[in-house]
C-alpha cells in the first residue's frame, strides 16, 4: 500500500463526510422556519440509510457483477487487486475499506440531494425506507455503469457506460447529480405539490445555507480530487479545476440575477457557487483550468434560468434539485464533450480540442441511460410507496408544520426569547404537544370554515 496516497484518501474521506451535515445545513436554511429541523432529519436519515445498504451489499453490487460478487464488507480485505484495477497503478494501491467507505458517502450523500425536491410533504419513516430502496433499485446500478472498471485477468466485470460506452465522468456527475436531480423530479411529480403551491415560505435562515455551502465547497475538494484515488499530479490538477468552477459559477450565477432581478443575493452567491461544483464534478479530470472557468460559468447562468422553469411547467421541486443538480449534472457532463483535452488527466478531446463530435455523442448517450432508468424506476417506487404504506403527509400536518408535528421540536424558539426563559424539559414537551393539537384543530376549523 502507498502510504502519501493513503494518507490523500483519508484526509478526502474526512472532508466528504462534512458534505453530509454541510448538505443538511444548506437545505435547512432554505426550508421555511416550519420545516428547518425536518429537512435536516430528511437528509441525515437519508444519508444514513444509504451508507447502511452500502455495507450490507451495495459495495459488492457496484464493484462486483451482482449483489453478491464481491461479499460483504467483511470481506473486503480479500479484494486487495480491486483498487490497482481502479488506479492501473500497483505502486499506488490504497486499502479497499478505505475505498469501500469513501465510495459509500457517495451513495449517501447522492439519496440525501433528492430530500430537498420533497420539503414538506413527506412521511418521515416513509423517507427512511425510500432511500433504502432508492438505493438498492436506483443508485448501486447506475453506480455500477458508471464506476465499476474491468479487471484484465477477467476476475471482474466493469460498468457497461464506463468500459464499454467509454464516457468521461470522473467523480460522479451522472451516477450522483443527474441521477438525484431526475429521481428528484420524478419523485415530485408522483406525489404532487404542496398545498398552497406556488406560494411558498421564504427561507428560515440564509446564513445558515451560506454555512452549510461553505461545507459542502470545503468537502467538494475531496469529492473529486479524492476520485484520482493517488496522491499527485491528478488529484493537485482536479483541486484547482474545482476551486476555477466553483467560484466561475458564483460570479455568473449572480451576473444573471443582477440583470434579471435587479440584485445580486447571497443565496444566489452561494447557489451559484453549488451550480459550478456540481457541472465540473464529470468535468474535473478532463478539461484545463481554463476550461473549468467555461464549465463552471455556463452552469452558473443557466441554472437560475433552468430554475423558473418549475413555474412554468407546474412542478414543485421545493429547494431546486432539478435546477441545480440535475441542469448542472447535465450540462456538465456535456461539456466534457467540447472542453475535454489529452493534457488532463482523464487523457480525452473534445469537440474544442481536435476530438471532434465522438465524445459528445458518448456523453450524451451517458445522461439520457441514466436520466432514464432513474426517473422510470423511481417514478414507479413512489407511487408503490404511497399505495402501500403512505408517503405523502396529511393534509392537517402540513399545514400546522412538519417539524412540531413529526419531531416534536422547533428549530426557532422565537416566543421564548420574547416571553422569558425555555420550560423544563417535560414542560417543554408538553407544550410542543399542545400547541401542535391547537394548531391541528385551528387548521381543521379553517378547512370548515
């Protein structure tokens, strides 16, 4: 084992393991003050599931040729080969669990992206049991296109878009974003609005998205340059194609803003900052630093354009994950096709650089297998969750708010900051209850009525 490279994955490990709170703070400030501690729940619960499913066989269904290929996690330490058919470098061999756990915040994370299209309108316990089998029957297959390589010696069975299609996607753009961005849109189409949409509650706290963006870019770092799986000039190369992107994209994002509203916000900043992430992360191995600032720039002024698209065309996506995720996951693995050059590491031209239109066409084959089987299959997991055990909330819930509700607690205790000290314990939940029991019978009074 090559211990600089080690050392590389663990401290990667690390930072992509902030992205889990990071991506429930981001969606908690979005979420209005009602929901802020459920859509923190939606996102830890689901990140929580998905790693779960990930050890129990998710890892050998990604890196093997069936659910049972490759074992349990137990037994990783008998597939010390896998990760030299992954780098194509034996001197730079990692341990496989450290592979099998860095992969394994990818599956969770990619589940808890889709919990910010589905604010307020979703059992909790249903949610759980959704990302386990979103999970199963959506992200280990793709996953399996998308990053399972062939092992010469024929001992394994690589992804067919990766080996055999030949797509650029060097961390993840199709097998995460495109996938959770159109699971996100499916899943909201089978379920339907919120009531009152498109009315909608501002924003419980912009610092607090500000917050977790600043996280997640801090553990985007590791996210992609973590996917060089070595220590050197590749992972040194997606770092700064990755810094050029991110901040290309908040820089556009806010130009559009300043000439369509009138007024750069913060929230568009940090947005923006997210759009141009998520557009290099298929594009991060491929294209020169020049070209990240391309990417990052061109998702940066389409999403907030892609976004007003829900008004539109009637869909209640409630915190963007199809204008951000799934326009930007889109957009750049496209753009692999035109910005792609043999100096990077990825070692593919695009259209910009004497490939011609070869590799676009790949790219695009890429995104519309994956758009299609993950808006099909979870399409048809939504509605066989709703018909079975429920997954919509009721009507009296949503309205009088999910997190007094469902967690029975506030994430803003505005009253008792004015009317004096917090309750005891047993007071204060004593009281959660009761007042959600009056807003519950006001609300019924009000349908009535």
């Amino acid at each position: 084992m090559d211990a600089a490279s080690t050392a590389w994955i663990l401290a990667a490990f690390t930072a992509v393991s902030l992205m889990v709170p990071g991506l429930a703070l981001f969606y908690g400030g979005m979420a209005g003050a009602r929901s802020t501690l459920n859509m923190i729940m939606m996102v830890l619960g689901g990140c929580a599931a998905g790693a779960v499913v990930w050890t129990l066989y998710g890892y050998s269904a990604v890196f093997g040729d069936s659910y049972g290929g490759l074992g349990l996690l137990g037994d990783v330490t008998e597939h010390a080969g896998l990760t030299e058919v992954l780098t194509g470098d034996k001197e730079a061999a990692i341990p496989p669990a450290l592979f099998a756990a860095f992969q394994a915040l990818f599956a969770a994370i990619t589940v808890g992206i889709i919990a910010g299209a589905l604010v307020d309108r979703v059992k909790f316990g249903a949610w759980i049991v959704f990302s386990a089998l979103w999970v199963t029957f959506v992200y280990l297959p793709i996953g399996h296109w998308v990053f399972s390589l062939s092992a010469e010696d024929g001992s394994l069975t690589g992804g067919w878009i990766l080996n055999e299609l030949g797509a650029v996607d060097f961390a993840g753009g199709t097998a995460v974003h495109i996938n959770s961005g159109i699971a996100g849109l499916a899943a909201v189409l089978a379920l339907g609005a919120r009531r009152g949409w498109p009315r909608q509650p501002r924003p419980s706290s912009i610092p607090l998205t500000v917050l977790g963006g600043g996280i997640l870019f801090f553990g985007w770092f590791g996210f992609n340059g973590g996917s060089a799986l070595a220590a050197g000039n590749s992972a040194a190369v997606v770092v700064l194609v990755t810094m050029n992107a991110s901040f290309a994209g908040l820089l556009a994002w806010i130009a559009v803003e300043r000439f369509t509203h009138g007024h750069p916000t913060a929230l568009g900043a940090v947005s923006g900052m997210i759009a141009g992430l998520v557009a290099i992360t298929p594009a991060c191995g491929a294209v020169s630093p020049i070209g990240s600032l391309a990417v990052g720039a061109v998702a940066g002024a389409l999403c907030p354009l892609a976004i007003k698209l829900k008004y539109r065309l009637g869909y209640d996506d409630s915190l963007d994950v199809v204008g951000v995720h799934l326009v930007g996951g889109v957009a750049g693995t496209l753009l692999v096709g035109l910005f792609a050059t043999s100096d990077a590491p990825s070692g593919a031209s695009g259209l910009f650089y004497g490939g011609g239109f070869k590799l676009l066409g790949i790219q695009t084959v890429a995104s519309l297998a994956v758009l299609t089987y993950s808006f099909v299959v979870t399409w048809l997991l939504v509605k066989a969750l709703d018909k079975t055990m429920g997954m919509r909330l009721e009507p009296e819930t949503e309205e009088s708010g999910v997190d007094v509700t469902v967690h029975g607690e506030v994430a803003w205790d505005l009253e008792g900051a004015l009317f004096g000290p917090a309750p005891k314990p047993a007071e204060h939940s004593r009281a959660v209850v009761e007042k959600a029991e009056a807003l519950t019978s006001a609300a019924a009074e009000n349908t009535k009525s």
